[in-house]
C-alpha cells in the first residue's frame, strides 16, 4: 500500500465525467506550467463553499439539503459553546478565531468525503482524485470519528469491536445512509441523537419489542425505557478532561493539543434528551472533555492577539450542561457482561452513573443525570 | 419535386442534430484541455508521490 496520495492524479479520473470538465473549472488556478502561477489563485477544496462549493451546479437536490445538515453547519458544537459561554457574545471573545483554527477544520464538504480525507486528519486524496460515491469507512468516518464512534466500531479503541461490524461486516453508510447524512431531520435538531437515523427495531423488529418479543428480558422491561445500547454494549470510550489547551509554536501560530487520559467506563444514566428519536428513560452516558477553564487559556491569546483580554469568566454559564452526554455507544455484542442474567444489572450499583461518579469541579447539570435508585437485586 | 423537398428537408434536420449533439464530446475534452497543464503535471504520479505522499501520514479522529 502506497500510503496518503496528497497530488497524483489517475489518468483514468481525467476521462471520468468529473475529470472531463477540467481541473481550473472547480479548482480556479491558471493552466500554465510555472508552478507558482499556476496555483495562484487556487480553490483547495472547490466544494466547501456555502455547503456544496462547485457541486451545487449539477447536484442540487443533495446540496439544498447538505448546506444545513449536521456534518457542515457543526450544529452542535455551536449549542454548547453558545450554551456555556452565555452571556458573552462571540464577538466579544477570541471564540470565532479559534473556530477558524481547531473548530471548523471538522466541518465536512462534498470533498471531505468523496474525494478527499478530511481537513482534520490533514487532508490527501483518497484514491488519486477517483471519486467515490460511497465514503470509503476507514479513511473518512474513521479519521472524524475514529477516538469513539467508529475507534470502537473497529474495534480500535482495546474493547470487542462492534458486532455488526464483526460479524455482519457492515459499514457505517449501511446504518446511515447518505439520505440521513445529507439531509439533517427533523430541521433545527442540534444534537445527533436527537436527528432521524436507523433505529434497531428496524432490523430486529421482533427481538426489540418489549411485552411481544421472544426474549425474556426484553418483556420485562416497558417499552421506551431502556435504550438497546444499556443492555448490548461493552465497555467504552470516554475523555477524561478538557482537550482544548493552546500551545504556540511559532509566534502568531496557535494549535491545539490533546492533554486527556483515555477513560474507559460503562454508565447508565438517566436520559434528559428524550425525543422521539431517543425516547429511553436510560441510556449509556458517555464523559465530555470539558471543564470549567478549559478555555481560559483563550483570554490569555487575546490579550496577546488583540491587545485585550477576553472575558475572565468566558465559560460563564458552565453549570448548564452536563459533561455526562447520551452516547451512541458502537460496541454492539449480543451477550454483554450486564445482559448475562438479571442480577448481572440489578443490584450492580457501579454499573450506574452515581453522584459517587462525579468530580467535584464538574456542572451542576450532572446531577440530573445520575440514578438515584439502582434497581435492586432480585431475589428468587 | 416534392420528394426533393423531403430529402432536404431530412438532410437538414440530420445536420442540427449532428450539430446540436455532436459537440458534446469535443466541448467536454476543451475543459479538459484547458487544464492541460495542471492534467500533465499531476498526472506524474511518480513526480507528485515525491512531493509528499509522506506528508499527510497522520490522523487526528477527535469528533467522537
């Protein structure tokens, strides 16, 4: 394997249809062999503009949509900065610089994903500029989402890979279909788990039903509350601690570094995102990197970059979201620890996300999300 | 006459056509063209590995 291809071109891309309408007619530049000249000008990523960029032209009906989905407004992360840093205004804080620098770089284009990999994992094409309807897992989910979702899918992340992955050797577009991923719903959602995606039921519409199934134990629990995750999935990922130290290296030049020791747990918590697309009184939760001076280090950086400090309490409203998050835990197993027998759950009190689990520093908002009562062992 | 006047008017009606869809073909190989440049130069693959293939070597995987 030759490894990240990052210029060539294949000959056979120039005569595909995409090749046929010419590099400078999406990339901009000038078609002269001076190097310098001809790049002058250049459009890196011709398809990140406005969500779609030059691919707008031919395939409308997927940018309309994909300009306000998830994967390139970042909807979420907006929330909750938006959230925590309430009331300063972003104006006010070096916060739109650094969502240029780190923030942004996650945001998907067309490219992102069918030509290239993705800004965040440096960029490079995929397979010599060859355009790939389907995302090649590996290379572009992976390389977003590879410290969680699809790390522990592959099982990359020290626990049992997913199952579905294992044995059913499914990707993830056989879950999230490009229609989903180009088209965010229901609209304005801002958290994934409360978005349109597959659901369980839809493929084991008989070992899923509570009170109709012909398992035991999904008859004993009612309907709606108990996501499938609680009871199928392994023990998982999480980061411990904040992730968004700035280190300089150069004066002007700011990246961001990566301080967090892996955590693994398994946390049934309680579940205050209930939508109709995640409708379960529990879930797993899975811990946020986040704390309360995780971006302090931001106001030092505007002093220095504009002359002024920011806000010294920039993460003023830090008590209103919990750092334990629902999780779309993907370590799917059919037999877990937990789903052995009853008493493998009930009574197992470390099973569950306690106060006991809570470091001291952490938001107020944590304390709706523990069980206050473990279920009890039970006794024959 | 009249079958004259068929002919030519099949004649002509075969001639747009011919023009109307023959240049799709030359039309699409001039974008090309007008990138023959950058076509040559990137299509070196040799040349461009050399530029940096090792380059882009890591990941960062963060969103989760």
């Amino acid at each position: 394997m030759r490894g990240r291809d990052t210029y060539g071109v294949a000959k056979d891309f120039v005569e595909s249809v995409h090749g046929e309408i010419g590099c400078i007619n999406c990339h901009k530049g000038h078609n002269v062999e001076d190097k310098d000249e001809a790049h002058k000008d250049m459009i890196k990523d011709p398809s990140e503009e406005g969500g779609g960029g030059v691919c707008q032209e031919c395939h409308e009906e997927i940018t309309s949509t994909y300009k306000d989905a998830m994967h390139y407004k970042l909807t979420g992360i907006l929330d909750i900065v938006g959230t925590i840093t309430s009331p300063h205004k972003m104006e006010d804080t070096l916060l739109p610089e650094a969502w240029e620098l780190d923030c942004a770089d996650c945001h998907a284009s067309c490219g992102s994903c069918h030509v290239a990999w993705p800004a965040v994992a440096k960029g490079g094409l995929l397979d010599r500029h060859r355009f790939k309807k389907t995302p090649p897992m590996d290379k572009t989910c992976y390389a977003c989402h590879g410290s969680r979702f699809a790390g522990e899918y592959m099982g990359k992340l020290g626990a049992t890979a997913d199952v579905h992955y294992e044995k059913g050797q499914m990707v993830c577009t056989d879950c999230h279909s490009a229609d989903h991923l180009h088209n965010t719903q229901p609209k304005g959602v801002k958290r994934y788990y409360a978005t349109k995606t597959v659901r369980c039921e839809e493929c084991h519409p008989d070992a899923a039903r509570p009170g109709r199934s012909k398992v035991a134990m999904h008859n004993a629990h009612p309907e709606g509350t108990l996501a499938c995750a609680v009871c199928h999935a392994n023990t998982y990922f999480n980061c411990a601690n904040c992730h968004v130290t700035l280190d300089i290296k150069k004066p002007g030049q700011v990246k961001v570094i990566f301080p967090s020791e892996p955590l693994y747990t398994f946390k049934i918590g309680t579940n205050i995102d209930r939508s109709p697309e995640n409708p379960y009184k529990y879930n797993l939760v899975r811990h946020t990197p986040m704390k309360k001076d995780s971006l302090a280090s931001l106001r030092y950086w505007q002093a220095v970059l504009k002359g002024k400090p920011g806000p010294e309490d920039l993460v003023a409203n830090y008590d209103a979201l919990p750092t334990w998050n629902s999780a779309s835990v993907h370590s799917i197993q059919r037999r877990t620890k937990q789903n052995r027998s009853c008493n493998a759950c009930h009574g197992h009190k470390e099973l569950f996300l306690t106060k006991a689990d809570l470091a001291k520093d952490e938001p107020k908002a944590n304390l709706k999300i523990i069980v206050e009562k473990i279920p009890a062992e039970i006794k024959k | 006459m009249k079958r004259k006047t068929q002919g030519m008017l099949i004649a002509t009606t075969f001639l747009g056509l011919a023009l109307a869809f023959g240049t799709a073909g030359p039309l699409a190989a001039q974008e090309a063209d007008s990138s023959s440049a950058c076509i040559d130069c990137h299509t070196d693959l040799e040349e461009m590995d050399s530029y940096g293939a090792a380059s882009a070597s890591g990941g960062a995987a963060i969103a989760g």
